[in-house]
C-alpha cells in the first residue's frame, strides 16, 4: 500500500507530501486544485509497479525499465505530449521530483524530470522489489457505454481519451470470480446489487442490467446507476481484491443522495476488505455521509486520511489530518453550507 507521496513542482504543486492511510483517503479541494493530479500520480506509480514484474519479466525493477515505464504511464494518463509539460509553469528552473513510499518496503522509488524531458525519466531511487496488486482507477463518467469495442480502439486508433480509461475497461471485461474469490465478494456485491434491483451482465461484448423485469442495455440505465454498476462488475470480477488499490475520482457524479449513501457504505466497506481507497471530491454530501460512517461502531477504528488542496501564489499547500475539521477552509463546501443557510432565511421569512 502506498504510505508517502512526495510531489515537488508537479503541475501545480510546488512542494506538497501526502501521508496516507491504509484504508481511505479523502483528496479535497476546489476545481483546478489539483485533485485529479494527485489521483493521478499515485496511480500511475502503483500501477507500473505492480504491473512491471509481468510487463518487463525481470524478477525486480530496473532503473531501464523504470524510467521509459513510469514516464509512459505518466504521459498516458494525464494526457500530456511531453513529460515536460507536468513540471509546473511558474517554477523557471526547478526540476519536477516525485517520491513515492510503500509500506512494506524499506526502500522508495523517486524519479525526476525537467521541463525539457519528453521520452524517460531520471530515477533517483530503485526500489528492491516489485509493489502490490494491479489498482483501479475510475473516472468522473461511468464506462459500461462506451464499453464495447473500447480497448481495440484505444489501441489502434488516436482518441481523446486517457489511458485510465482503457486501463478500467480492459479490467471491466475479465472473467467473473468463482469458488473462494466468490465468496469473498458476496458481501459487498449484494448491497450493490439490491441498490441495482439487479445484477450486471455481459453479453456478447456488452452490458446489460438484469432485473425481474427483463434485461435493460446499459446505455439505456440511467449514468449514476450506470457508476454503480460498474463498480460492482469490478467487484464481481475480483478486480477490487485485497491488498489492491482504488481510485475514485468523484465518485459521486451524477449520483443523487440516495445512491451517494449507498457508495460511501461501499468505499468503506472495499476499506474493510484491506482495499485501499483513494477519493477526490468537493462535495459536501459525500464527505458528510463518510464522516457519519465512520463514527458508527460498524467503521469505528478504519483508517482515514483527510487532504485539503488549497491555492496560492507559490502552488497548492495541503492540510491534512484525520478528520474533514483538520483540512482548513474549502470556498466549495463553504457554499454549499451558504446555501443552506440563505434557504432558511428564504424560509423563515416567507
């Protein structure tokens, strides 16, 4: 599990560490904060890492590998033409440096670059071995749609789209879990599936919704079902297992406050079954309903990690702390409580 993450003039943080927590992290902040980029960032490192061992077939990392790796990765999942477009503009000559640290590792892996830099990276330091099961990362929109044919295309052709998205598609099509796996599954797989009123199907290269009352395309369900859905087919399929990693970047788009409720249980409940998470949100809704959560005696005790972004004119600072108190002031949350209270002075005086 990913214990440290150090980034020095990455995009728009000058210097910022996040220690996070075995179980959730919380990254919040306003839009352009630079949420997504620490999503990002840590995803990219746990995914090369746990996927170099198969990808390189070398029993341990090499620096060769490391450096052409982690900068295709990087360059794929935020999209960038050149590495050198990650190091933060205002920073005229400091090199970008990225640490990251496991905790069941000694050791680091740490790699650098400059605004120069357009095909590898300079590692710093190797780790000694290889990290963890393969994370997943899913995106603000829901990707049971666009799902047929998806990976051919990424693959073949040049789309919009970033790597996170045909890395979460490519795991969407595996296999569903049997014997033990399934009943490991079980228990998150059915509160999901009684808020579904069904359960996810693939057929002949597409997703289908199966209720009592027939089968229904996945286009056709409505996007924030759609979410919910495809976090239960990762589930189902074993690509959520112990020991992996999970990425959620708002999780709570387009999701109304019912079926929000139902994903922080989920988010926490994956937390239980020794999945670390990693969220990015501004809304107020979600953090609240994990912050009830967590007090209750069902996740008294889960390990949490709270992180607020906040801007200025020497990058992004962050607060973090145990708790959503220990974040400092978010302008997002802030108004969504104005709101609130300008509505029962609407009230009042009506």
């Amino acid at each position: 599990m990913l214990a440290k993450l150090h980034l020095k003039n990455l995009t728009v943080f000058a210097d910022a560490e996040f220690q996070f927590a075995s179980g959730l992290n919380v990254v919040v902040g306003e839009n352009g904060a630079g949420k997504t980029h620490v999503l990002k960032a840590a995803y990219t490192i746990a995914e090369v890492m746990a996927r170099g061992k198969k990808k390189s077939s070398f029993s341990m990392p090499t620096k060769s590998y490391l450096e052409e790796g982690i900068a295709i990765k990087l360059r794929n999942v935020f999209r960038a033409d050149a590495i050198g477009n990650l190091a933060r503009k205002q920073a005229s000559k400091g090199r970008c440096e990225v640490t990251a640290i496991f905790d069941s590792k000694p050791d680091r892996i740490a790699f650098s670059f400059n605004k120069s830099s357009s095909g590898v990276v300079a590692i710093e330091s190797c780790p000694a071995d290889w990290e963890g099961e393969p994370p997943v990362y899913i995106p603000t929109r829901e990707l049971l749609s666009i799902y047929p044919g998806f990976v051919s295309l990424y693959d073949n052709s040049e789309i919009p789209f970033e790597e996170t998205y045909r890395d979460t598609c490519s795991l969407l099509e595996a296999p569903l879990a049997k014997g033990p796996r399934l009943n490991k599954v079980k228990k998150l797989l059915e509160p999901l599936e009684k808020q579904l009123g069904g359960k996810v199907i693939i057929e002949n290269g597409r997703f289908f919704l199966e209720t009592k009352n027939g089968k229904h395309e996945a286009h056709l369900v409505a996007e924030g079902m759609r979410k919910l859905a495809m976090i239960a087919q990762l589930i189902a399929n074993g690509s959520l297992r112990e020991s992996s990693s999970l990425f959620g970047d708002e999780p709570e788009a387009n999701l109304n406050p019912k079926v929000i409720k139902r994903v922080a249980q989920t988010i926490l409940q994956l937390c239980q079954s020794k999945i670390q998470v990693f969220v990015a949100s501004h809304s107020l809704f979600l953090l609240r309903e994990l912050g009830i959560l967590l007090q209750n005696r069902e996740f008294q005790g889960l390990p949490a990690r709270f992180f607020g972004l906040h801007p200025g004119e020497q990058g992004v600072t962050v607060q973090q702390g145990e708790t959503v108190d220990d974040i400092g002031k978010i302008d997002a949350l802030d108004e969504e409580l104005n709101q609130s209270d300008r509505y029962m002075e609407t009230e009042a005086h009506s």
